[in-house]
C-alpha cells in the first residue's frame, strides 16, 4: 500500500507531464528518486525485519538518514545497471552493513 500511495500519483504526474514541457523533467527526476527510495526501503527491510522492526518504523528511521538512504538506492540501482544477477545479494549485504554501520542501537 505504502508503494502505492506514492507510485499512483507519481504516474499521474508523469502521463500529465507528458503534454506539459519542462515538466516532463521534474516528473522523471521524482520518478528517479521515488525509485532510489524504495530501493532503499526494500533491502533495508532484510536486516531490519530480522530485528522485528515494523515497515513504518523501517521508513521512520531511514527517513532520519535520508540522503544516505538515497544514496544507498542509487548506489543498488547502478550496480542492478551494471552486474545485474549479482545486485541483489550484494545489495542485502549492502543494507546489512548499512544498518550495522549507521542504524542498529540507534533507537531515536
């Protein structure tokens, strides 16, 4: 549901700025980030979900380390590009290492 709260619009958004030059530029680049984002929030959830962390809660704490976890999505969305098969393993260990690094204890 939380997808689509954000992608429905965002797709409204897009098929509008189709017609609408100069907004088919802002439309792309949300698109873009809306998708770093829930890459981010994809191979977050491996670690934190094994820590019982509620989605929510999972978005609430991302949030607060949001340019990292932008970055991290981007980061998966180049290597997904570029090595394809071997994205997906190294990106949960990526998330694994992110939450170890940057989120675990921190319960603010």
């Amino acid at each position: 549901m939380y997808f689509l709260k954000w992608a429905v619009p965002l797709l409204l958004l897009f098929l509008v700025a189709a017609f609408i030059p100069g907004l088919n530029l802002l439309a792309s680049a949300l698109w873009i980030a809306f998708g770093f984002w829930f890459l981010a929030l994809e191979y977050a959830d491996y670690p934190m979900g094994n820590h019982d962390i509620a989605p929510r809660k999972q978005r609430t704490r991302l949030g607060k380390r949001r340019m990292k976890s932008l970055g991290f999505g981007a980061g998966t969305s180049l290597l997904m590009l570029v090595l394809g098969f071997i994205a997906m393993p190294a990106a949960v260990a990526g998330a694994t290492q992110f939450w170890v690094d940057d989120m675990l204890g921190r319960e603010n």
